[in-house]
C-alpha cells in the first residue's frame, strides 16, 4: 500500500527542512537518533532503502493525525517534539 501523491508522509522535502532544523540544536542530536533507531520498522536493514524508516503507513497515521491530510509537517514542531522526548 502506498500513499497518495499529496500526502505529507512520502514527500521528502519536509524530512530535509526537518533534518536541517534539527540540525541547528546539536543537544538534540542524540536525541534524534535515538527516535530514529526506536521509530524504525522492524527489519528496516532487509528492505530497499536500506534506511532506518518509520513504517509508512504508521507514519501516514501519524501525520494525518495530527496535521490533516492537506499540509506537511511543521519542521518547529518536530523540534519541539525532540525537545519533548529529551526531557523524558
């Protein structure tokens, strides 16, 4: 199953903004790649791209959860939430 065409989950421009925010707090940094490594799918090593990726689908869901089904990630807000996540 793939997402459609507009969906925010499969356009990569938001994922670069995002990375590039995150980029400019480095007490972050650990952070990130710790979500990473716990948001990965499962066997993530076995499939093409060979990259630590949340599950599309979940990340769909996610997405659509919280911004609708017509707008990308705020890349503020993925910082916030690494924020969030440091501090648990």
């Amino acid at each position: 199953m793939t997402a459609p065409a507009s969906s925010p989950g499969i356009d990569r421009r938001w994922v670069v903004a995002a990375a590039v925010a995150v980029a400019r707090h480095p007490s972050l940094w650990f952070t990130a790649l710790r979500q990473v490594r716990r948001l990965a799918a499962p066997g993530w090593w076995r499939r093409s791209p060979h990259l630590p990726l949340p599950d599309p689908a979940y990340l769909r869901f996610r997405l659509e959860t919280q911004y609708g089904t017509d707008r990308a990630p705020d890349p503020d807000d993925i910082v916030t939430y690494l924020h969030w996540c440091h501090m648990t």
